[in-house]
C-alpha cells in the first residue's frame, strides 16, 4: 500500500536533515524535492526548504535540455545584422588620408625663422632669390649656391624638420608648366632634378597669366594653349630650401620620382588628364579649382590626347601605357 505523501514528509522531518538524505537515496531528484518540501514546511520554515534544496544532487544535463520547452511564438533579435548596404560599405577599400595642406599650416612654415647667416648674407636671401619657380621663372642658381654654403647641411635639416611639423611627412604641392615638359618627362629626357611647387593650387593657376613665354602666347598675348597643372606628393625628406612665401613656393629634389606618381590637369577645364597609377596620390580626390585659365589661344591638341590614351571614358580606370615611347617614365 502506498504511503502518503505527507506522512513521509512528516517521517522525514523527525529524522532531521541527515536522516532524510539516507532515507529518499533511491529517489529521483523531483521526488526528493517534493518530499524534502513538505518536509521542510513542517520542520523548519521557508530557510530550512533552501537548506534542503542547495544539498539536493544536480540534475543531469541530459535531463534539463529535455526539460527545455520549445516557444513557437520565439522570435529572433535581427536589429544587428548588417544590411547589405553595410556590408558592402564596410568591405570599401579605405581612401588614404587627405595630403592637402591647410593654408594655416603653410603660413606657419614660411612665418617660422631659422638663424642661418652666410658669409654672403643671410639665408633667407637665396629663399628669396628663387623667386617665381614654380614657372622656372626664377634664379634658379640659387637652388645650387646655398647648397655651396658651409651651413646648408644644418639648413636642410631644420627645413626638413619644420616641414615635417608643419607639413608632414608627406604633402601634395602644385606646379604649372607646358606640355613640352609633360613630353620631355614621359620620354624620360629630365635635364634637371631640382622643381619647384606651390603649396597654394591658386598660385599655380596665377603663374599662367604671367607675361612669360613659358605661358603666355606672343601672338595673342594671353595664356598659351598648352599648359598643364602638375599635382605631385613631396616628401619633407626631399626638400632643397624653401621658396618665397607669398608663392608658398617649396624647391625639391624629383630624382628617383616617378610621373605615375602624379595627377595632370587641364587647367583650362579642371579635369584630370592623367591619373597617378602608384603611391599615395592614388585614391584620393582630384582637386577642384575654383578658377581656372581663361585664354583665347586656341588649345593644343595634346591635352585631349593625353586625356585619351590614360583615361578609360567609358567603363573608368585608367590605361597605364605611356603616350610616347618610352623605357621608362621617370618624373
């Protein structure tokens, strides 16, 4: 005959905690819990059912995943699983960092001043003397005469180090020329090393007007029809001297500088003519004038073939392939 279930409970607490493990041994867990329950109800209050229940065997885990009930109305968290919008713009490439030069921090690298006299004065006079360089208009010696002074190794290395803090590593400078010299550059016929560029695209844009005949037409007497803007990235490391600072003119070293580091622009249109196809001027943003060259010469033909060999119209990209003949493009 079958004992009830509260006459156990009452056996069980007369003999005490100790005596009610011994007597349920055989017992499955949920009927130990049940009579230990009542057990405690009757001996020792709602502490002594907690007492009871942390000595209790833990169940098994085979037994507590059966107990786990499946929930038909469950429905999952979805808010962050990307989209595929996010996915793709999270997988983009990342742009390299920006190489412009804010105008503040150029103003303060011309503004700085270092204390280097020379016998033949001060050094800031062979600055000064290279004026108007980024057109080659300047006195371009003076690039070689500081260089012949005893104090140009300190010099170079405080420019170096005032660019770096001013400029950075590395900075993209502008410079204006003609297409005789994209041609001599893409053929690999470079007679001098030593180029001048502005910080400042607007000066760039302003040595076209210049009543030169490396940019103006003596026919028509306005801008010639075959100028180009040159985009290049400058390594501090590289710099000669600095140039005038109303030009926010830099004079640097190009030996070993390749032209598919550079970006050409048509400066009557603004558009990019030829792309740079490696270093770290690829994947960033062309620079957009916001005036260009305004000249009634008509245009050489170049600029559109230039255009047209490097730049793909249709589909985008760019044709590494040089325009002339060439070995080797060196810039």
């Amino acid at each position: 005959m079958a004992i009830p279930i509260p006459l156990i409970a009452s056996g069980l607490a007369a003999l005490g905690m100790g005596g009610a493990q011994q007597a349920t041994e055989n017992l499955s867990p949920d009927q130990k819990l049940e009579l230990l329950k009542k057990a405690g109800q009757l001996a020792t209050g709602t502490s002594g059912i907690m007492a009871m229940k942390d000595n209790l065997p833990e169940k098994k885990k085979d037994e507590e995943e059966e107990e786990k009930k499946f929930d038909p109305d469950f429905e999952p968290d979805l808010s962050n699983i990307p989209t595929k919008d996010e996915k793709e713009e999270k997988e983009k490439p990342t742009v390299p960092t920006s190489l412009t030069v804010a105008e503040e921090k150029a103003k303060d690298f011309f503004d700085v001043v270092g204390e280097y006299e020379t016998i033949d004065g001060s050094i800031e006079d062979y600055e000064m003397a290279y004026h108007g360089g980024v057109g080659d208009l300047g006195d371009s010696r003076a690039a070689v005469s500081i260089q012949q002074t005893e104090i140009y190794p300190d010099y170079r290395m405080w420019v170096e180090e005032q660019a770096q803090n001013f400029l950075g590593d590395e900075f993209k400078a502008f410079r204006i020329t003609n297409t005789k010299e994209v041609m001599n550059l893409l053929n690999n016929q470079k007679k001098n090393v030593i180029k001048s560029y502005t910080l400042n695209p607007k000066q760039a844009v302003r040595f076209g007007y210049m009543a030169n005949e490396a940019f103006m037409d003596p026919i028509t007497t306005y801008p010639r029809g075959d100028l180009v803007i040159i985009e290049s990235p400058v390594k501090s490391e590289s710099l000669v001297m600095r140039g005038r600072p109303e030009e926010a003119e830099v004079v640097t070293d190009t030996t070993g500088v390749s032209i598919k580091n550079s970006r050409i622009y048509n400066p009557y249109t603004g558009e990019v003519i030829y792309e740079p196809t490696k270093g770290s001027l690829v994947g960033t943003e062309p620079h957009k004038f916001e005036k260009l060259i305004n000249t009634k010469t008509q245009k050489s033909s170049f600029l559109d073939d230039l255009k047209g060999k490097f730049i793909k119209k249709a589909s985008g990209g760019f044709i590494d392939k040089p325009l002339y003949d060439t070995k080797k493009d060196i810039f």
